[in-house]
C-alpha cells in the first residue's frame, strides 16, 4: 500500500508539471455515469460555459483498472474543479492540489457508519490501511444530502462539521421537482416495463393488490453469508398468499442469486433497473440500514426496517441511526410483524416516520443541484480556482 501511494504521487507531482486546465472533472469508483453528476451536469455547462465537463468514471462499481487511475491521476492534477462521489485513491493520496476537490457523497445520509467511523471493524478498513492510503484526505469541503447527516459525515470523513455543507443531492430535485416529471415519467415508463417482463412467467403476479419493495443495503463481512437469500425466504414466507408481490432492488455490490420461491409470493429481482425509480411502484419500502429510507420519503412512500442481523450490524459497522432505537413502531427483526403492518393487520405508524425525517431533513428540498452550483462557485470564486465566465 505504501508503495502504490508513493508511486501515485510521484506520478502527481510530475502532471502537476503541466498547466492546469478550464475543465471540470467527475471522477468515480461507483458507476460510470453516477446520477447525481448526470443530473448536476447542465447546470454546470450554464454557469460555467468556458469550461469543458471530463468523465473519469469505473465501467461499473469497484472496477478500476491501472489506465483509468493513471487517467485519474493526470484529471486531478490539471482540473481546476474535481467532483467525486466516494473515495477515490487519485484524490485523497496527494497531499496538496491545485484544483478544488469537493466530496458529493453517493448517499442522502448515514444510517449506518462508514469511512473513519467503522475503522477495524469486520465490515471496515483498517487503521493502517486509512493512514497509508489517506482515506478521505484532500476534500475542500463535503456535501451532505441532509443536516442531519452532518454530525456523522463529520466523523466519517475526519473533517470539520463546517467543511460538511448539507445543500441536499441532486436526487432530491429529481424527486420533488416539476422541472424533472417529464424525466421521471420516461424513467418511471422504463422501469414498469421491466417490473412487466419480470413478472411476465407470473400470472398471479398481475392481480397482486399490493407491491413491496425490497431495498437493503450492501453488506461486507457479515457472519451469515447467506443473509439476503434467507431474508428474501422470510419475506416470501410472511407475505405468502396474501395478494402482495415483492420486488428485490439489487445492491449494485451484491451478486444476487435468484433463490428458489416456492412459498407463494410472487417475486422478481430487478437488476439493472435503478432502486430510486422502483420507488413509485411501491406500496411499501421494506429496507435495513439503507439510506434507500430518505429517497423513499422524499418520493412519499411508506417505510419499514426489517433488521433481523441489528445486533451483528451495532458491532459492525456500527449505527448511526439505530432502526429499533429510534423508529421502534416501524422496525422489526422480524418478517411477519411488518407484512402485518402491510396487511393493515396493525397500523403504519406515519407520525414517526414523518418526526424522524423532519429532523433529518430539516426543510431540505428541491432546489439542491442550484445550491450545490452556487456553493461550488462561491468556493472557487474565493480560492481562484474557478472562473465562471
């Protein structure tokens, strides 16, 4: 490790020889063309049209290749504006740039602990591989989805809580704004295109009442290897003959495996199909400890926990926000007390879930991708990295 990090910045020091460049640069270790960037990008053209936008992105997640980081490498030291979405190696491994480095991490908030906060813990890295690959160094400052996330990305990331500026995400624009419902309504056509074909074997699928959606998130290191099939065969079995079909969002680091149904439950697995436009079709969102939670409200949908693993999960990563803690009426270890809540066997306890996500979200709204635009500016304006005329 302590080699490849000299070896990226010597590699830095050299392109940083040459002159920087009018060019805006997103880089990525998380998709090829991340949505928040897509959506933030014709702003970005508007307010700075002397400047050229670079795509320095993964093919898909966790694939990074020699070339692509000897590209990333020659971006950041010529950028004068570099956008990242995660860790990204060419970023934080310099001690010292010229351009302005702004983290927009790639989720809403911090349910569960992540980065500084989870270090040698089963599903984090460890002190040593922290220090010599200088996590999360190099930021200007840090976008959070939420103000309530500001205390935990404050840690996680091991800055300041004024370098962590809660000017929402782009996502959230997409959600709530009028601007973008003649995108959404294409996405959204897309999307029940493919719930059509997924179900299409299924003719019991189409007279189903309800549809629940199931969005948990990543998980490494967990002591049950096969945690999300047998998470699947509780649901199906909880939700089994009772009119409901169930949709199983893929967590783009997970190779899910179709397991056998036989429980009577129609089910499809949604690969390739974005979760956040799976959000309309849902009655209910069923998740963990994912921040899939936020989007759902924000797309006024219903929300459940269903954390049968919660007390591996405390010890590692670790919990910001503890589902059975904190929304006790809407969190469960168990399937069968939340298809009671879906079956309105028991009530959907609105009240809490709508408390949790105004001290989440504190008023934050559409209009995100012009604060975050405004915000960038000003930030470079200030440091003359930037000019936008």
């Amino acid at each position: 490790m302590e080699l490849i990090a000299w070896l990226t910045r010597a590699l830095f020091h050299c392109c940083c020889l040459f002159p920087q460049q009018r060019k805006i640069v997103f880089l990525s270790r998380q998709a090829a063309r991340p949505f928040d960037f897509v959506l933030l990008e014709p702003e970005l053209k508007r307010r700075f049209p002397n400047h050229r936008i670079v795509w320095s992105c993964v093919g898909s997640i966790g694939k990074m290749s020699v070339h692509l980081m000897l590209q990333q490498v020659w971006h950041v030291a010529t950028a004068e504006l570099c956008l990242v979405d995660g860790y990204v190696p060419a970023v934080s491994l310099p001690r010292a740039h010229r351009a302005l480095v702004v983290q927009e991490w790639h989720a809403l908030g911090a349910i569960k602990k992540f980065g500084y906060q989870s270090l040698d813990t089963a599903a984090g890295r460890s002190t040593h591989a922290a220090n010599a690959l200088r996590m999360h160094r190099g930021y200007d400052f840090v976008i959070a989805g939420m103000p309530g996330a500001v205390p935990s990305f404050s840690e996680a990331f091991d800055v300041s809580p004024e370098k962590v500026l809660p000017l929402g995400l782009p996502r959230i624009d997409y959600l709530c704004s009028p601007s973008f419902s003649k995108l959404r309504a294409r996405r959204f056509a897309r999307a029940d295109r493919a719930l059509d074909e997924a179900f299409s074997n299924c003719p019991s699928a189409q007279s189903c009442e309800r549809t629940v959606l199931y969005a948990p998130t990543f998980r490494k290191g967990n002591a049950d290897e096969k945690w999300l099939e047998h998470a699947i065969l509780d649901l199906c079995a909880a939700f089994s003959g009772t009119s409901t079909r169930l949709v199983i969002a893929e967590h783009p680091l997970d190779g899910v495996h179709d397991c056998a149904m036989a429980l009577g439950t129609p089910v499809a697995f949604m690969r390739g199909v974005p979760t956040i436009d799976l959000l309309h079709s849902a009655d209910y969102v069923i998740t963990d400890y994912s921040t899939v939670a936020f989007e759902a409200s924000y797309a006024n949908r219903r929300v459940l926990f269903y954390v049968p693993d919660i007390e591996e999960y405390r010890r590692s990563p670790g919990l910001n926000v503890d589902p059975m803690a904190e929304l006790p009426t809407l969190s469960s270890t168990s399937a069968r007390e939340l298809a009671d809540i879906v079956l309105e066997a028991r009530p959907y306890d609105a009240a809490a879930f709508a408390s949790f996500m105004e001290a989440q979200s504190d008023g934050v709204g559409d209009g995100s991708i012009q604060r975050i635009v405004d915000a960038l500016e000003g930030a470079a304006t200030s440091s003359n990295a930037l000019e936008s005329a």
